[in-house]
C-alpha cells in the first residue's frame, strides 16, 4: 500500500526488515510501510510490505484484498467492479462489456429438443471453453448450484472428471456462472477438441448426456455420434472451427446443438458471477 521514507537513521540499532515501524529513521532501510520496515517504497497497486509469510518485502497482496474501484488479483494487479469503465476482460473481475464491466446477461438457454429420454434443458451447460486453463458453466436455474453435491461428469473422451471434483468449493450462481479449473489429463487444444458433459456417470446411457460441443480436429476418440443420437448436436452437423481466438462461446438464446451456436473468434473470457 505504500509508506513513509525519510531522511535517514537516527543513533543505535535500526530495525530490520519485516520488524514493526512507526517510522523511517526506526529502519535500516529508512522506510517504514504499512508499519513494519521494508525493502523498497512499495507504493504500487496492489502491492504491500506485511503480507503475511513475505513481511518486509514488498509483495502482491492477497487475492480479493480492497483496492480502488475493485480487488486485487494477487499477482499485483486491481481488477475492476462491475459498473467500471474498462477496454478489455483483463482489467475487469468479470468481463469487459461495452467498455463497462459487468457480468455477463443470461445465456437464455433455449431448449434443444432433445431426444431419446434426454434431458432437453439440463441445470448446467458449458458457456465457454479455454482449453488448457478452463470450462465456464451456465446455471439455467434460479438457485444457486453447489458442485461439491452434484453428479455430473465431464468426459473428453475417453477422459472423464467428475464436476463434484474439478468443481470443489464452488457455486454456480443461479442463473449465473462460474469457472472451473480445467480437469487433469483432457487434451484438448485451440486446434481441436469435443467434450461430453454428462448428468452422471452412466457413460454407457446416451441419455445422460446433459451437454456437447465439438470444435476444429479432434485429436482424440468420439461420442459425437451419441451426442447426436439424443439431440446434443445435428445428425451429421460439421464441428465449430478451430478456436482463433483462444476459446469457445456458446452464443446467448440458442440451443448449442451446432457450429453456428458458438463463437470461436473471440478472446477467453470467464466469469463466476451473478
């Protein structure tokens, strides 16, 4: 948060870094900040000399600490709150919307007609995809979802990931979002990819699949044809292409069953929020 410097050491000992200040002229270092003697001025954003473990270093605060107009991210920079002008994700808790961020509207899910005893309208669907770093979900209900209690599976096949697991400690906000890390062991790429979300793991029941998308080459096996067998996605319908702009979208008021209901073009930009 930065401090006080000044004008040199007064006589006897001078108190080393990390120790309890009220003053410069108390540090060896002649700056006393955020009132332990510390290493450098530490007037950045987001920056701090008493984070707990690194006291009298100027470090990163920690994640979620205050900061003007938002919080820090812990790596030293403050992200925004909704409601603040911005010109790009990356200055903004959530998304960059408008030159406003804000969370994203709803998705409004449309049903997809699903045959074959699956479920048309599923709780969740993947809203984004970031391979490599992580899958966005949607909450199509009112009420807040917790996926330490769900069963849900991801499968990339023929890799599987319980969402109770991937998801631990987070909750999808009703009719809102949240990001997931992405699960150990998918290989999806930019190039590539086609994930499965499932409502449990009766893998062998193509009725259980809640969610599909498939984009670019695939560089693994398929269920694409299972996916269309229950409505997931056209009968013979051509994946999304290859994601130029580093992930993939589903677009708002469709039915995510073909490459026209996602955006490939535009730059990754996940969200847990309302």
């Amino acid at each position: 948060m930065g401090g006080m410097t000044g004008g040199g050491g007064a006589g006897g000992s001078l108190l080393g870094f990390g120790e309890a200040c009220s003053a410069p002229t108390e540090c060896a270092s002649n700056r006393c900040v955020d009132m332990v003697c510390c290493d450098t001025d530490c007037t950045g954003t987001c920056e701090a000399c008493d984070v707990t473990g690194s006291e009298g270093t100027c470090s990163p605060e920690t994640q979620g600490s205050a900061c003007t107009n938002g919080e820090c991210d812990g790596a030293g920079t403050c992200l925004l709150n909704d409601g603040q002008t911005c010109a790009n994700n990356d200055e903004c808790i959530n998304n960059c919307i408008a030159t406003t961020c804000a969370c994203p509207g709803t998705l409004n899910v449309q049903d997809d007609g699903a045959t074959g005893g699956a479920v048309t309208l599923p709780d969740l669907v993947m809203s984004e995809i970031n391979p490599g770093d992580y899958i966005e979900l949607h909450n199509t209900t009112g009420a807040d979802i917790m996926l330490d209690g769900v069963m849900h599976q991801f499968c990339s096949p023929f890799d599987y990931a319980a969402l109770s697991a991937v998801g631990a400690g987070i909750t999808v906000p009703g009719n809102g979002y949240a990001v997931v890390p992405w699960p150990s062991g998918f290989t999806d790429v930019e190039a590539g990819g086609e994930i499965l979300l499932y409502q449990n793991n009766g893998f062998g029941t193509d009725a259980n699949i809640l969610d599909f998308v498939c984009w670019g080459t695939n560089p693994h096996d398929t269920r694409k044809s299972q996916a269309e067998a229950v409505g997931k996605w056209g009968s013979g319908a051509a994946c999304a292409a290859a994601l130029s702009g580093g992930a993939i979208h589903r677009v708002a008021s469709t039915t995510g069953t073909s490459a026209a209901d996602y955006d490939v073009a535009s730059a990754p930009s996940g969200a847990t929020c309302p």
